[in-house]
C-alpha cells in the first residue's frame, strides 16, 4: 500500500513522525509530505501530494481543518482510495467533497489501526 502522510514530522514525539516510521515498518511505501522539510530519517520528503508521481492508496492527514482545506483539491486530485483524518485533523467539509468524489473517509488514528492490524 501507499500512503502519503500529510503534515509529516522530523521531531520523534509528534504522532506524524511515529506514522511515518510505522508505515514503514509494517511494509508499505511512505509518502511523507512536509513544505519544509526534505527528509525524515533518509525517507525523502514531498513538499506537496501533487509532487508524489505515484498512485497513493491512502492518506493519513495530520492538519487541521484550516490546512486541510486550502491543500483538499489536491488531495482530491490524487483520488486516493481512503483519507484517515487523524484525532485533531477532523474536516467535514473535506470530507463531503471527498465522499461525493467516491473516496472513502475515515476519522481514527493510524498508528491504532497499524497496530492493531486494521489498516
């Protein structure tokens, strides 16, 4: 699966960072995405969603909705298959436009779902 991780982090205490690292070591292809920060740990990092040339199954978002917002058509453009909105990334309107464009939404945490074998 790949996953891009929107609002990626370099700092190990942020829950984006400790996503990052996860999806990877559960064996999936990691998109992180950050306007300033070119890598975490070796793992290049994508300025925007619209720079990841590859198909993405997954976003895992880590923003509020303010963020979230102004970066949704891009988001939506990359037609991934499921958006997780992780807990304090919670967006309705996001996720109408994304539902109403046949991506599936969902409001958890994917370092739970990773861990527990749900995602």
């Amino acid at each position: 699966m790949k996953v891009a991780v929107i609002g990626a982090s370099n700092k190990p205490h942020r829950y984006s960072y400790q996503a990052v690292k996860l999806i990877k070591e559960k064996g999936h292809e990691v998109y992180p995405v950050h306007q300033r920060i070119k890598d975490i740990e070796g793992i290049q990092v994508y300025p925007s969603i619209k720079d990841i040339k590859d198909f993405i199954d997954t976003v895992s978002l880590y923003v509020n909705a303010e963020t979230s917002n102004t970066l949704g058509d891009d988001i939506i453009a990359k037609n991934p298959g499921r958006i997780i909105f992780n807990p304090g990334a919670e967006n309705s309107e996001l996720a109408k436009k994304a539902q109403a464009k046949g991506i599936t939404t969902i409001n958890a945490c994917t370092l739970v779902m990773l861990k527990a074998g749900q995602f």
